[in-house]
C-alpha cells in the first residue's frame, strides 16, 4: 500500500479516466461533519456514483470506526478496480459491497430508509450543457446519461433514515441559468433541509438533512 500526503491509497483505476481531487476533498469535508458523531460504528453508508470507490474508501480512511458501506455504481468495469481498492483499504470487520446498478432503482421500496448517510460525487454535466466525447465511458462519468438529475436527488432522500444526511458534490449551474440550491429545493418539496455547507476547486457541496 502506497501513501502520499493528498491522498491514502494508491488506487486502481480503469485506463482513460482519472478521478479528480474533487473526490478525496469531499471525503475529508464529510468526514468533519460526522467526526462528532457518537456512533459511527453504527453508521450505514452509501457511496452514490462510487465509481471505483474512492468517495467512500476515503471517507472510512479518516473515520475508521465507520464499518458498513455500499458503494453503487452504474458501470460494471469498475468492479474489478474496486475490488483491489477495498483489498488494500479494508480494516477489521469493514463491511464493503459493490452495486453494480442504476441508482433510479434505490426508489424501490426495500431500499426506503436504510441508510444514515449517502455520499456522492455524481456527474457535473447536464445533457447539452457541453460537448460528448467519442469515448462512451468517459460521457457516462461526466454528464447525466444513464439516468438524470432529478432521480439522483429522489433516490438519495428515498434511502435516508429520518433526520439522515446526504453530501452531493455539485456544480452550481450559474453559468448554464440554472440556480442548483432552488432546484433542489423544488424536487425534495419540503421533506428535507437543503445548504450549500462547503466549496471544492468551484464545486459547491450540498447537504440535505431529511426530516424527521
């Protein structure tokens, strides 16, 4: 295992997309937030989007007592890359599982509320908003292609307990005319709190605390 003073591991990653530092900050920004938790070791985690897992595997790096971890992920060439990440990151009685599906399927109803907290770097890109490249996978990674905007924000309130918290690392949209905090706002329709706690290099990071 190899570390460096930016990042914990040296992860494994599919040839043609890099993840950015983006990633890591978000894990260290969360990380603070639930540092004052009392039970952390009872935390169930879901890392949205995870690609090969380094959101979440950098999450449980600085808040080690955290055990339980999904990490979902759409595009099943990551799953190997994962797998050799977990091998170097997993501690004692860790609990890491890959889902390799589409997050618009958590809106069933066997996924309601199992979660205490969803981590994400999701997509920046919305369709038309820049231009695709040739390569299919790199336009899956960067722009809402295998499901959209409005389904990440839905299936990430849907799996959180009451009072549960999701940290999106999102793009404002400003320069496209959208306003990100109002249209979230407008999809979560009162059932959960909505703020803007952090920036990453332009990226706003927003935390919604659903209900109680």
């Amino acid at each position: 295992m190899i570390k460096n003073s930016i990042y914990s591991y040296d992860y494994h990653q599919p040839e043609g997309y890099r993840f950015s530092l983006d990633s890591v900050f978000l894990s260290q920004r969360v990380a603070k937030s639930l540092e004052t938790y009392s039970n952390l070791g009872e935390l169930k985690v879901l890392d949205l989007c995870a690609g090969c897992g380094v959101v979440g595997l950098e999450l449980q790096f600085h808040l080690p007592e955290i055990k339980k971890i999904d990490f979902l992920e759409v595009q099943d060439i990551y799953l190997p890359f994962f797998e050799k990440n977990r091998e170097q990151a997993i501690s004692a009685n860790a609990d890491f599982n890959f889902l390799n599906m589409n997050y618009a399927e958590l809106l069933a109803p066997n996924f309601e509320g199992l979660y205490d907290v969803v981590v994400s770097n999701p997509p920046y890109f919305f369709l038309g908003e820049g231009l695709l490249s040739p390569n299919e996978f790199k336009n899956r990674c960067r722009f809402f292609i295998d499901s959209d905007f409005q389904s990440l924000i839905e299936s990430s309130l849907h799996v959180l307990k009451p009072n549960g918290k999701s940290f999106l690392l999102m793009r404002p949209g400003s320069h496209h005319g959208r306003d990100l905090i109002e249209e979230i706002k407008n999809l979560v329709h009162g059932r959960a709190s909505v703020e803007i706690i952090d920036e990453v290099r332009g990226t706003d990071i927003v935390m919604l605390t659903k209900n109680l």
